[in-house]
C-alpha cells in the first residue's frame, strides 16, 4: 500500500486532487463514494497504478498524473502498457515513453520507414529518436547511426566563426552527444564514431551521401533551408 499511497500518503493526496470520487484508505483496503462513472474512473486508475507497480516502477506524482491522462483521453490505450514500454536499459535506467504522444511517435517509428516529429521543445523528439537508433543499431537492423542538423541558426555561419570544422560544429551538435551519452557507454563513442558506425555531422555535409542501411535522424528540420 506504500507503493501505491507514496511515504507519507503522498500520492494519496494527489488521487484526492485529481478525482472526483472520494478516497478512502483503511489497512490494505481503499473505498471510493461518488457516482457510478466516477469510481470507475478511480477505480481503473487504481489498477493501472497498481499494474505499473508489479512492472517495477516507482510511483510519483507526475506519474500518476499520466495515468489519468491518458485514462481520460479514452483512446483504449492502457496507461501500463504504454508508460511500460522498454526501448532501452543502460546502468539500470529504463528509457522509455512518458506519454501517450510519445509511445504513438516510437510506434510510428517502428512501423514507417519515415517520420516527422513535430512538437514543442522538450517532448523528447529528438532524445526518443536517437534512442530508437541505438537499439536498431544493438538489434543489427542497421549498420550505422547518421545524426545531422543545420548547423546554420540565429544568423551565425560556420565560414565566419573561429577554430577547427569540429569546434565550429561541436555546440550545434551537443543535443545530439548529450542524448547518446545517456544510451551507449561513453568510452566507446569515439570508437564507434572512428569506425563510422555513429556519424554526426551538419547537413550540409549529408548532400550527395547514400544512406544505406542506416538509422537517419536530420534534428531542428524546421531550420533547414527549401534548397537542402
């Protein structure tokens, strides 16, 4: 009952704010009074909760609210299933979709051989993306891992700012390093990216390249000029 309460009945609190059943907690049992549609609703949001638990997950209050997202979005998809959907494990951290916008962009990747990903900053495109091409990449689906975004933003052209071609480039490509930094063990980056097995590079190097048997990610696309 901890794991579904949280210390302190944390959680509790936050099912209080979010239902409209009230909540009643007695020992192991939870009693819910309101209408029919109302506890069921609660009641549903209970068993997810408690499913995401026996998958190993630990609850907080941004989790629950999910759940109740997408419980209340009534698209048939259920919370547990999508907010349990490993793409990957590294130094035990599981990365996977937070949301229900987010498990439909890793399945539309799965399913199509091309996918645009539009949102807001921070919805985890890019971050998603890259980790779906790491385990394409440990599935031997491909043979290699492409990252490339314009590397001209705000006015600035690489021509005219100091240093080697990776100086200029490295801080438009960070997000990129950042994200596979989190998935691959980092000592073997370079190695990978000696052997050509993960290329980062801007997209004005990608003209004329045959991309074959390779997981592509082109990031901040909305950048790219009509002529690339």
């Amino acid at each position: 009952m901890v794991s579904l309460l949280g210390p302190r009945d944390e959680l509790l609190g936050v099912l209080e704010r979010s239902l409209a059943s009230d909540i009643h907690v007695r020992g192991n049992e939870i009693t819910l009074t309101g209408t029919p549609a109302d506890n069921a609703v609660a009641g549903r949001l209970v068993e997810e909760l408690l499913e995401l638990i026996k998958a190993g997950h630990t609850l907080t209050p941004d989790a629950v609210t999910r759940v109740l997202g997408i419980l209340t979005a009534e698209t048939g998809d259920r919370p547990a299933e999508v907010l349990s959907l490993n793409i990957l494990s590294r130094r035990g951290k599981n990365i996977r979709p937070k949301t229900l916008n987010q498990k439909r962009y890793v399945d539309a990747i799965d399913r199509h051989t091309i996918v645009f990903g539009i949102g807001p900053a921070g919805t985890g495109k890019t971050y998603l993306a890259v980790a779906k091409a790491v385990q394409a990449l440990q599935a031997k689906q491909v043979t290699r891992i492409i990252l490339t975004r314009p590397a001209v933003e705000a006015g600035e052209r690489l021509g005219f700012l100091p240093g080697t071609l990776f100086e200029k480039i490295d801080p438009y490509l960070r997000p990129l390093f950042d994200a596979l930094h989190d998935m691959i063990d980092p000592d073997t980056i370079p190695r990978l990216m000696q052997a050509g097995t993960i290329e980062i590079a801007p997209l004005a190097y990608m003209r004329g390249r045959t991309l074959s048997d390779a997981f592509t990610i082109l990031d901040e696309a909305q950048n790219t000029t009509p002529e690339q």
